[in-house]
C-alpha cells in the first residue's frame, strides 16, 4: 500500500487535488474534517476542549459541540492557547489516521491518500512513501482564504506565520501540484502522480513492531 502525503498552505488548492484524487480511486483522509467531527456535536474531543477553554462549549443539535468562533478568538495569536489545542487535538487526529490506514490495509488499497495541512510541521511526512505539495502564487492564495467566513487579513497572516514557508514546502516535496492557474494543469498534475505511483511498493500497514532487544545475561 502506498501512502501519499498530501499537503499545503491555507488557499492553495488543497481540498480540490484530494478530490481530483478521490476520483482517480485513492482512499482519502481528512485531517481537517476529522478535527470538525472531534469537536462538533457529540464529538470524542468536545470534553477535553471544555476543558483546556472553558466557555467554549455550547449546547447544538445532536449535543454539546465546540463554538469555532469562540475557540478561534480564544487562541488567536496565542501560541500557548494554540500549544493546548493541538496537544488536544494531534493525538486523537492520529488514532484517527491509523484506524484509517488499518481499513484501507484490509481492504486491499494499492494508494492511500493523507491530507494534513500541518504535514512537514508535525512530521507527518515521515509516515508516508512520498509527499504531494499544492502550490499557488501569493496573491491567488491571499483572495480564496479571505473569501472563507470569519477570515480577516490579521488572521491570515497568523496563520501563515503558523505554516511553513510554501517554498520549503516545494523544496521538500516529491511532486508539486500547481493551483490558480488552468484547472486542467492541477487535474494533469494529480493524473501524472497517480500514475507514477501505480504499481509502486508503499510500506505495509499496519508495521510490523520493532524486536525488544534485551540485554545479555553475564553468565560468568
């Protein structure tokens, strides 16, 4: 099976190449949607959110669920409030991800896809066989993310600033995928890298546990 990453910058185009992927028949996961599962109604993470941020939590339509809004303003430009989100949230998102790999195992997947904003930052890369990067210029970037509700050009820059640079993120990458310009050149660009991939030996999953060494007996 083999394990792409597919990664990139807030408004680069990325839910667009995983759906371009989805249809070239890669099973795909979404960290993003899983954080919005985590906190919404009923969700696993809601309860340790309250806790860490209290009075971030509201009562919704199939139970108490995360106010976004209220959380986002509480670690807005903090980053020990963000350092306490994330050790919320990153482990759960994770478990979440092996469940995910183990099914796909199962279930025979030749290409598995992990689309994790935050891939290079949280060392995500190292779990997967290759690396895909959406790119965009600058300012076709800057125009999709203010479009986004609630987003203003003081958050923008926050989270940025959170990000890796786009161009360390190209220079890490095993394919880059260009976005903004012809929607035909991303879809091409997706196609080519589905078609490398074909074939191609990925690791197996789930791996297997690395041997205990223990310490010899001295038996003189």
């Amino acid at each position: 099976m083999v394990i792409l990453g597919l990664t990139g910058s807030i408004g680069m185009g990325k839910t667009a190449a995983a759906r371009a992927l989805r249809r070239r028949g890669a099973a795909v996961f979404d960290a993003d949607a899983e954080v919005h599962r985590l906190i919404g109604p009923g969700g696993a993470a809601v309860a340790a959110v309250e806790a860490a941020f209290p009075g971030c939590v509201v009562e919704g339509r199939g139970g108490r669920c995360v106010d976004r809004d209220a959380l986002a303003e509480r670690v807005f430009g903090d980053a020990d409030a963000t350092a306490r989100l994330e050790a919320v949230l990153h482990p759960r998102v994770r478990e979440a991800e092996d469940r995910f790999l183990r099914r796909a195992a199962a279930a025979g997947r030749q290409l598995v896809v992990l689309d994790v904003p935050l891939m290079f930052e949280t060392g995500g890369d190292r779990r997967c066989d290759a690396v895909a990067v959406v790119t965009a210029p600058a300012f076709v970037q800057a125009h999709r993310a203010l479009r986004r509700p609630g987003m203003t050009p003081e958050r923008l820059a926050a989270i940025r600033a959170r990000q890796m640079p786009d161009h360390e993120k190209r220079r890490r990458a095993d394919f880059v995928i260009l976005s903004g310009l012809d929607r035909w050149v991303s879809l091409r660009a997706v196609w080519r890298i589905v078609t490398m991939l074909a074939g191609r030996r990925g690791r197996k999953w789930p791996p297997r546990p690395q041997p205990r060494i223990y310490p010899r007996r001295n038996t003189r």
